[in-house]
C-alpha cells in the first residue's frame, strides 16, 4: 500500500511538472507542444502572465468617430467598467484573442469597432464611421497618461468601420 502511495505521489509530481513545462514552452515559442491538451497549456499559461512581458512604454486603445469632418475621440471607459487601469488595458489590446493568431486579432478588433458604432448611435451620436487605433508613448515617473501627448505619441492604425 505504502509503495502505491509513493508512485501515486510521483506520478501527480511528473504531471504537474510536465504541464508547467508545457506552459513555459507555450510562453516562449507561441505553439502548443505536441500531445499536450491545450486546456492545461492554457491553464498553466494564464498562471505565467505576469512574468510574460514588460513593455518599455505606456500603450492605450483610442476610438474615433468620424463626425462633421472631423475625427472625434470617443470615451471607452464606459465600455469597461469598474476595471483598474492594468485590467483594462489588457481587455482593451485583447490580449486572450492576440495570442490565437494575427487574423483572429485583426477581426476581434473590427468587431470590437462594429460594436462601439452601433453602442454610439444607439445613444444618438452621429458618427458615420469609427476607427480604432494603438497609441504608445514613453513612461514617465509622473503617472500613466502623463507624457500622452501629440509630441510623443506613436499611433498604430487597427481598423475601421464601416
């Protein structure tokens, strides 16, 4: 019985390192490794974001509407609420979404504009198109939005609707 009990042990020991393993494998090169279920890659990769990445620079999702020949900013955060900054702006990248693949993430984003145009003229404001595009700028020790402006902002275009 004893001897049972102590391969039982190592048996769950040799499985939960192999998933780990599988996460971290995950993690560096993008693919899933051969024979390993993708719910508990996914599982053990999800426990490793915080260590995934540190960007250099403060990145935000801007959505515009095209109005009276102008592009007006339109507000998101009521389209996430009561989430902390960090939070909101992985919701924003769509970050579960990038990481499928590039033309999942490029439709994510175009439906995402679809959404927000159609939330918008539900609340009666005239935009004949919405776009949706990447900002970053530099961090600075003064806060997030601090060094957000024209001078310093590199814009990345995502998509546009209609």
């Amino acid at each position: 019985m004893e001897t049972l009990q102590r391969v039982g042990i190592h048996v769950l020991l040799a499985i939960y390192v192999v998933s780990v393993l599988s996460g971290l494998y995950f993690t560096l090169f993008r693919r899933f490794p051969p024979l390993a279920p993708k719910p508990l890659v996914l599982f053990e990769y999800f426990l490793m974001a915080p260590f995934q990445e540190y960007n250099r620079e403060n990145a935000d999702l801007l959505a515009e509407g095209w109005v009276d020949g102008l592009w007006v900013t339109i507000d998101l955060d009521p389209y996430y609420p009561t989430m902390i900054l960090g939070t909101r702006t992985m919701h924003r990248r769509l970050m579960t979404i990038e990481r499928v693949g590039e033309e999942e993430h490029r439709k994510a984003f175009h439906l995402l504009a679809e959404n927000i145009f159609l939330r918008e003229t539900e609340r009666g404001r005239g935009y004949r198109s919405v776009r949706l595009s990447w900002e970053t700028w530099p961090k600075s020790t003064a806060g997030f939005t601090h060094l957000r402006h024209r001078e310093f902002i590199e814009r990345t275009p995502l998509v546009m609707y209609p």
